[in-house]
C-alpha cells in the first residue's frame, strides 16, 4: 500500500467524491449492471466526509478511488451479527484510470487494517443484491458470503464479511 496515500476526504472535495460515484455509476450501466442507476446520495457522502469516514486514495497526486468506512452498522442488515465486533465498508469506488492496478484490493487491505487497529475482528460490507461479478471480486478478495438479505426498499443485501488480519491485494484488480 506504500504507493497509495490515502487521507481522509475534506468537504472541499465533496464533487471529487460524487464525480467517482458517477464515473462508477456510469461504468456499470454501459456493462448493463443496474447497480448506482439512480441520482447519488449527495447527503449521504457528505455526512460521511463531515464525520471523517470517507478517504481518497491518491496515486502520484492523482485521484484513484474513496472508501467509506463506517464504525455505525446499519441495523437492517447487521443486527443479528454483533454489530460493533466490525467496522463496515460503503461506496467503494476505483477511477477508470486506476482500473487494473489493485486498488480496490488495496483499499480494502487499508479498511482491514484500521479495524484491526481499533480492536475489530471483522470488516463487513453489503453489496448489490445482483451484482454477481461484484460478489465474485469480494470473495476473491478473502470475504465470506455470509447471506443475502432480500428487503423489498434496499437494493443492496448481499453481506459479506473477512477477519481483519487479511490482506490479499492481489496485482491487476479494479
């Protein structure tokens, strides 16, 4: 992860954070994936930049991705799995030009590593119910599929979790 500097993202990078949502968003629609097919939650990414929970990853200055990490679980999903035994990953987004170079991978082992640092045993996170290439990407990446949650207002569902002393960045990853 030394290539990467990863900071936490200020409010006068909040377009930053939304134009790789989009980005993202945009990706996956010309794929034909329905995941992100709606406006983003501007609301939402600046709550988590005011509360510090959204990074950036910078790669020789430049942008490369944001991760949301979260210590608050969402109890929709996570009531039943001791919620505080983690801390949970959102919005997870690498920059078209970053593809291919591990970043997601190196982010995730980055969110690891922080949980292990405040005494979690688990990094969790949900994904789009039917995303199977995204749940495939998880799994490569050492996370259980634990079950998928089928709520009729909540697209995403599919819950995964890995310990937090796993780092498996492999090389080539989105």
């Amino acid at each position: 992860m030394s290539d990467l500097r990863i900071r936490p993202a200020r409010v006068d990078e909040l377009d930053q954070v939304e134009g790789l949502w989009l980005e993202a968003s945009h990706w996956l629609a010309a794929r034909g994936i329905d995941q992100w097919q709606y406006p983003p939650r501007r609301w939402r990414m600046e709550g988590a930049v005011r509360a510090g929970d959204c990074h950036l990853a910078f790669r020789e200055g430049l942008l490369v991705g944001t991760v949301t990490v979260e210590r608050q679980a969402d109890l929709e999903w996570w009531a039943d799995d001791d919620p505080d035994a983690a801390l949970y990953v959102h919005d997870l987004v690498v920059s078209r030009v970053a593809a291919g170079q591990s970043v997601g991978a190196r982010l995730l082992d980055w969110a690891g590593l922080l949980a292990a640092q405040r005494e979690k045993p688990w990094l969790r996170l949900e994904a789009w119910k039917t995303n199977g290439l995204l749940h495939r990407y998880y799994l490569d990446r050492g996370f259980e599929l634990l079950r998928i949650v089928d709520l009729p207002h909540r697209h995403s569902g599919a819950l995964f979790q890995r310990s937090t002393g796993l780092a498996v960045a492999p090389e080539g990853d989105g």
